[in-house]
C-alpha cells in the first residue's frame, strides 16, 4: 500500500474509532434498555448470547463473504446491518425481535466485541501483495 | 476484516499502523462510555435510549460511507487450493480460538 495509503489508513482508523465508540456504549445500554422493555434477566441473557453467536457467525462466515463479495463490498454492506439490527431494537416488539436485533447488530463486530477494544489488535493477518 | 487492510503497508511502518489503530480503538472505547454517562445525565432515559440506537445506526451508514468513499487496495487472493489446504490446518486452532472468544 503507496501513495494514497494515508488517505486509506485515516479512513479505516476513522471507522475503527466511530464502531467502537458505538460498540462500548451499545455493551452498556443493551440490557439495561432490554430491561426497560420488560425483558426478564434470562430473556436479556438469550439475547446477549445471540450477540456471542452473531459474532461467531461473522468470525466463521467473513473469509467466504470477502470471496465472494469482494473486500469493499463485504466492508460497505456489513455495516448497514447496524442499521438493521437497531430498527428491531427501536421498533420491534417481543424477544424473537431483539435476538434478531442483537444478532444483525453484532455481524460487524468482529475482535473487538463488546466492550470496545480491549480485546483486540491480536490477530493480524497474512499479507498480501496488493498494491 | 479491515486489519487485512493494515497489512497491506510496508513492513517498516507496520508496527506503528497497527497501534495506531488500536488506538483508535481504546479512545472509541472510553469516549463511548464518556457519551453513554453523558447523555444519561443530559436526557431522560427513554429519549437517550433512542437517542444512542439511532446514533449505533447512524454509525453503520457512517462506516459503510467510508468505505465506500475510500480507496481500497486489491488484495491478492491465493488460490483456491491453497486456500483450502492452508484453512484445513489450520481450523483446529481457528475453532478453538473462536469458541474462547465466546
């Protein structure tokens, strides 16, 4: 990566801080907004694990997605799950809603999970030649 | 999958891009948890409920538009085979990271 690398790297450093602003606050609030929608504790407990799942499912799937989508695309489609998974939040209604919500919502998340980065930066992968 | 991006810089800057993207990622941690207090204080709590969803929201367009805007270098990919082969060893491990994760 040349010439215009620190256009791109500025570019991934921003969205790195703006998910993980977003991801930090969001491990917060979730139960405790699930809670203010009448959630018992294990309900809120089946949706936080969905949230586990939703990551896993994206750590699993994300190599054949990039494969077949193409980095950019997989990098500009995922994110809108966020949009997604916080409409079923707003406007769903009963568990079934908010495991979909917890699920779509944490597709992006990749290694820095809940609680922000605190976790993270330990994998870095293979490089390629590129250009 | 961005830090596949990270990789792509030359080797002797690669140490540092890597820390700067940690970070950036410990300050969004923090100003996070610096927004979530603030706006419980400022808002009642359903108004800051919905308030924090739409921005979660409003985030996936902002980070999907970066991306879009951005200029993303082409990877190069291996080869199916190897692909396969090299996936195959190495899953064991790659499973049981993951399952630690969770």
């Amino acid at each position: 990566m040349s010439g215009s690398s620190g256009n791109t790297l500025r570019g991934v450093y921003a969205a790195k801080l703006a998910r993980t602003v977003a991801y930090s606050y969001m491990a917060l609030l979730l139960p405790l907004y699930l809670s203010s929608r009448g959630l018992t504790p294990l309900e809120i407990g089946i949706v936080l694990a969905c949230v586990g799942v939703g990551n896993l499912l994206m750590l699993t799937l994300a190599p054949a997605l990039v494969n077949l989508l193409g980095l950019r695309r997989t990098l500009t489609i995922l994110p809108l799950t966020l949009v997604l998974g916080s409409l079923l939040l707003l406007y769903g209604n009963g568990l079934a809603a908010y495991i979909l919500g917890g699920l779509l919502g944490s597709l992006q998340r990749h290694p820095d999970g809940v609680g922000g980065a605190t976790r993270d930066g330990s994998n870095t992968p293979r490089g390629g030649g590129g250009g | 999958m961005d830090q596949t991006l990270l990789a792509e810089v030359e080797a002797d800057k690669r140490t540092s891009t890597f820390s700067h993207y940690n970070l950036a990622g410990y300050a969004g941690s923090a100003l996070g948890g610096l927004i979530l207090s603030l706006v419980s204080m400022i808002a009642s709590k359903s108004v800051g409920d919905t308030l924090l969803i739409a921005c979660y929201a409003a985030v996936g367009v902002l980070v999907s538009l970066i991306y879009t805007i951005m200029r993303i270098p082409g990877l190069v990919v291996p080869s199916r085979q190897m692909y396969v082969h090299e996936v195959a060893k190495s899953n064991p491990t790659l499973l049981g990271l993951a399952a630690l994760r969770c």
